[in-house]
C-alpha cells in the first residue's frame, strides 16, 4: 500500500521534528531552564516512538 508508506514518511519525519525540538529546546530558548527537563525527555522519547513507527510503515514491503 502506497498510503502506508507515506504515512510512515510523514510519522518518520514528524517524530524526528519533536524529537529534535525537545532535545535542542534550551538551545532555542523554548526550555523551562539550563537543564534538560521532564518536558524534554517525555518529547524525546514520544518523538523516539512516533519516528520509529513512521520508520517502520516506510519500510515495510507491499505484499
């Protein structure tokens, strides 16, 4: 199915996106202080989860 595999390209990329805001958000100044929060490490691994799904839709073979 095509639509999976652009769904899995969409979650891939979007988890990649919070998963990289959340470990550069004192970096861009979006975090709540200088260390790294729980804030961020709940974005990180909801971002580490949702880019692993996306990766595995947009990689699975047609059948």
């Amino acid at each position: 199915m095509k639509n999976l595999k652009t769904i899995g390209t969409i979650l891939l990329a979007a988890g990649l996106l919070v998963l990289a805001v959340s470990l550069l958000a004192d970096v861009f100044g979006i975090g709540s202080s200088d260390r790294f929060g729980a804030r961020q490490i709940i974005g990180a691994v909801i971002g580490a989860l949702v880019a692993l799904v996306g990766l595995l839709l947009a990689g699975k073979k047609q059948s």
